[in-house]
C-alpha cells in the first residue's frame, strides 16, 4: 500500500509500505480521508515527545470497513467509519473508571502505532464510529478534532446560560467555538493572530484582541465580573497562567493546551479560595464522537467549510510549508485518490 512515512525529523516520504493485518478485535480501515494536526506537524519538525520514528502519522481518519480480525466485531464490511485514535488497555484505574483517554498504556493510532497517512490502517472494532447519511469522507474526518471541543465543553459544563471566553483560535479553539455556540453559549474569542482571530469571527465567535490589555478589555465586558468559562487552547504557559485572572469567581477554567513536560504552571494560591474556582484539564476526547458526528452532519459546524484537500502525494511539500508557516493553513486534509 501507499504510505507517508516519517523516518525522522524533517524527513518524510511517500512509499510502499506493508499492508496491515487486522489482529484479535481489530479491524482494517480503508482510508478515505486523513486530517493533518498539530501533532502530526510535532512528529514531522521532532517536537513530539511520544512518537518513534519511522511512523505512519495521522490520527484523524474516515475510511470505511474493510475487514476485521479474529474475534473482532463492529460496524458491517462497507461501512462508512471515523477511528477514534486512543486505544486503552481496559485494566488500569482510568480505564477502568471510564477514563481511557487517560489510559495509563496508552496506545495513540498514528503515534504509537501506525496512523492513517496510507492507504489502510488497523484499529480495535470498538474505535469505529459509523459515519451518518449525507456526511462526505471529507467532513468526517473533522470528528477527531471536534469531539475534542465536545469533551473540553463537557468538562467545562458549558451550556445556554454560558458566557466563555477561549484563549488561541488554531484549529482546536475553532472546534470549541463551534462546539460551544451549538450548544447555545455566548462565545468569545481572542488570539494573538489577527488572520486567526476574523477565523473564529467568522465562525460565530466574538473576537476580543490578544496581547496587552487583554485583562482590562474582559473585564470592561463583564462589568469587572470576568468569564464564566475561560478555555485555554494555545499550550502557552502565560495564556495558561493569565487564565485566573480572566475568570470570574465561582467560573471554571479548562485548559486544552499542552506545554512541554516538566514545565510548570504558577497560580496565585489565594485565589483558589478567593474565587473558588474550578480547574480542570481536558485530554483528546472519550465516548464524544457520537456527539461530534451528530453536530457535523446537523450543519451546525462549519469548519469543513475553510479547510484545504490534498491528494495523500503532496504530503511531504503540505508539511514542508506549515513548518515554515504553520498558519499558512487552516486545515489540511489527504483524500484518497482511488
């Protein structure tokens, strides 16, 4: 099969690669189209601490069922399918509390194993989600990413009543937006880009500028309350930090992001008290994707609708252009070419 290859940072390449066998409870997945994430671009520029190289990258994938392993059940051969890309052992305490987004051996398709940047990739029966009606491989493969927006609004409860502020409009803050404004909230938005930010006003999102004075503009807006709800969405350890001041007493932060590891966070402790806020981190997504294709096919997310696809061949420029500039693109996704 055709695959597109990482064999170490900066090096990447289209090539034949073995086709896959579906193992006990697996399934093989015909790819039919693979978004390209932040944590793709990390394997390609030698910035993600998990992977090993050479790796098949991708983790956002629709396809459709093509066959399965021994023992293995799930949706009919020719289903139509998104994988979910985290893969639990079952046994340990956040698996086995309903957490295996958390799983302490945790297996990642397209990190830990081999991902959906060719032409077949294999995944438990139990990760497929079967794509709805009218839905095309293309929108699909956005529910990875949107059910992470699900999962960050689960945990941050946001509802109707809601008014939250979401700090970085990249593609994850774009699927909170999305996600939140489906669910009725109030949404406001604010980055350091200026492109990103008309992104997320486009989108629906109230746009607040980034950068110096941030603080004061939010709370102009809230009377001096501060938000709700603040999601952080940047991996920058100031927006991380800066999230305390920007929300209100009794709010709830949920930080998305990810800083490098052993880098720490610094809180005032007082305020833990003072405000009694509620902070919670927010991992990928789990038993969220239900949700996700559901919002993706009712039209209520548009962010298809700015994204770019590729032909599987023009991965190696695709991530050549995004190292140099990563906001040289909203979204990339391959499509199959058969």
């Amino acid at each position: 099969m055709r695959a597109v290859i990482f064999d170490a940072p900066f090096s990447i390449r289209m090539a034949e690669a073995p086709k896959p066998e579906p193992q006990a409870g697996e399934a093989l997945v015909r790819v039919k189209a693979a978004g390209l994430c932040a944590g793709d671009l990390y394997i390609y520029t030698g910035k993600n601490p998990y992977v090993s190289y050479p790796r098949i990258g991708c983790h956002e994938i629709s396809g459709v069922v093509e066959a399965y392993g021994p023992g293995a059940s799930g949706p009919a051969i020719g289903t139509r399918v998104v994988v979910d890309p985290f893969i639990g052992c079952g046994y340990c305490y956040p698996c086995r509390v309903g957490k295996r987004n958390c799983c302490a051996n945790l297996a990642i398709v397209g990190v830990h194993r081999e991902g959906g940047f060719a032409d077949f990739v294999t995944a438990p029966g139990g990760n497929l989600n079967v794509v709805p009606d009218g839905l095309t491989d293309f929108e699909a493969a956005f529910a990875e990413p949107v059910a992470i927006g699900v999962q960050g609004c689960r945990r941050g409860m946001v509802s109707a009543q809601d008014m939250i502020l979401v700090l970085g409009a990249g593609p994850i803050g774009l699927a909170i937006v999305e996600v939140a404004r489906a669910h009725g909230a109030k949404v406001y938005a604010t980055d350091l880009s200026a492109e990103r930010l008309s992104t997320a006003a486009d989108l629906g999102a109230i746009p607040i500028a980034g950068g110096a004075g941030l603080l004061e503009r939010v709370l102009e807006l809230t009377n001096g309350e501060g938000m709700p709800v603040v999601m952080e969405a940047t991996g920058a350890a100031p927006a991380m930090e800066q999230t305390i001041d920007l929300v209100a007493a009794g709010g709830r932060i949920v930080i998305l992001g990810l800083v490098k590891k052993g880098q720490g966070i610094t809180f005032p402790g007082l305020d833990f008290t003072r405000k009694e806020v509620t902070i919670l981190g927010s991992r990928a997504s789990v038993d969220c994707f239900p949700e996700a294709l559901d919002l993706l096919a009712s039209g209520k997310i548009h962010y298809p609708r700015i994204a770019s696809s590729f032909a599987l061949g023009e991965a190696a420029g695709v991530f050549r252009k995004l190292a140099d500039n990563p906001m040289a693109l909203h979204k990339a996704v391959f499509l199959s070419e058969d």
